[in-house]
C-alpha cells in the first residue's frame, strides 16, 4: 500500500539549496571573464553532483552593458531529483530578482532582491503527490575582488523566505598556473547551506574559475560534503557562462 498524505515528507530542503546554487552561478557573471565585455544579456548554466544532484539555468541581463555599473536583472530556474528514504522528490524554483552592480578598481559588488517559488512532487510506493507551490522572497548580495592582479577573493550570500534558508560561500584564487584560456584563478572554497528545519550542509574543497573553452567560460569545483541527513562524501560543479 502506498503512503497517505500525511505519510508524505515534508516540503524537502531542496528549493534553498537549488537557490544557492542559482546564486553560485550569478556570483560567477559578476567575474574577471566580464572586465571587458560590451555584452548586455550572459547566458549561464550550472551543475552539483553529489548525494542529490542540482541543475540550475538563466540569464543576467544589464540595461546597458555587463561590464558597467548599473542595474542588472536576473532570472533563472533550477531542477533537482533527491531520494528521502523510499520516496523520491523531484523540485522545480524560479527566481526573478533586480539589482545593482557597483564597480570599483579592486572588483564588483553586486545586491538584488525579487520573488522566487518552489513547486515539489514526491513519487515512490505506488503513489505521486503534488505538494502546493510556495512563494517568497529572494535577498542575494556578492562580491569580487582582486586583492592583487594575480588573485581573486569572492563571497555570495543568498537569503530566501520560502524555506526561511541561507547559502553562503567564499573562495580564494590564484593565477598564474597555465597558460594562455587555461590560467585559471586556483584555491580552496567553503560554502553552508541552512534552513528552517534544522539542516545543514557544508562543503569544503578546491576550484578553479574562470578558464576559457572557446567562447565559454568556465568554473570548476571539487571536494568533501558534510550534510546532517548523510556520511560525508564528495562533490563535483560546474558553472558554464557566455556572453549573448
């Protein structure tokens, strides 16, 4: 016999951590790759493998170009598939939110806020539930900064109400270990994740960011996941962003 409605989980944690990955890949438009582009609209995409898997896509638009200072737009829409014991939950979020990016001689710093939405389907054991859309607010601030020429040093912080969660990350790179698309910014990276049921997630390990493949740029990203629902184990990213 399948589960009844109150058999089913709870709304899953999914929808904030698939938030802060839409802003790890925002936090990637803001970098070195856009110094000098007279783009007005990035294209990205971004990737989590771990215990679950998170796909996030969208688009940064600037009302003038993405190399300036001004107001800045961003929208994006992520997926994720989880197994929570003998159910699985498969989550849809969106995301529209409005900024401002300043620039400065040492990097950018960036702020938006805007509404975001959730929607879950738990299938498994004979049955599919539709669980009801959510809806909140979105907060998300982050910067980049190049200390020296040779070094970058980045933070997101991105806050949602739908789940009361947050995600945060810092990193710290440097350059001058390849040669020519393929010196990328080198070093280690830390990000939390958290919300109002009491999960937590940390995940420790190396990136490397913004190295070129033809017209794309990239990010890379590999470690150790410390989650409260599971044994610590590894993780792969990747950001994928172009201009258009």
């Amino acid at each position: 016999m399948g589960p009844t409605a109150g058999d089913v989980p709870k709304p899953g944690r999914g929808p904030a951590i698939l938030a802060g990955m839409a802003a790890w890949s925002a936090s990637v438009l803001a970098g070195p790759a856009l110094a000098s582009s007279p783009a007005s609209v990035l294209l990205f995409g971004s990737l989590e493998a771990s215990p679950s898997v998170f796909v996030t896509t969208g688009a940064k638009v600037a009302l003038d170009r993405l190399d300036r200072e001004g107001f800045v737009a961003l929208g994006s829409l992520g997926g994720q598939r989880r197994r929570e014991g003998a159910v699985t939950r498969d989550t849809a979020i969106g995301a529209v939110v409005l900024g401002y990016q300043w620039f400065r001689d040492w990097g950018v710093v960036a702020a938006y806020a805007g509404p975001e939405g959730t929607m879950e389907v738990v299938s498994g054991c004979g049955c599919v539930h539709a669980l009801a859309p959510r809806f909140g607010l979105r907060l998300h601030g982050e910067v980049w900064a190049r200390p020296t020429d040779a070094t970058l040093l980045t933070a997101t912080l991105i806050a949602g109400t739908t789940r009361m969660s947050a995600w945060g990350r810092l990193s710290w790179g440097t350059r001058g270990w390849g040669t020519g698309g393929w010196d990328a910014y080198l070093g280690p990276e830390i990000s939390l994740y958290g919300d109002e049921t009491g999960y937590r997630k940390w995940n420790v390990g190396l990136h490397a960011t913004d190295f070129a493949l033809g017209r794309f740029s990239l990010r890379l990203s590999a470690g150790l996941q410390l989650a409260s629902d599971q044994d610590p184990g590894p993780y792969l990213g990747l950001s994928v962003w172009t201009p258009w």
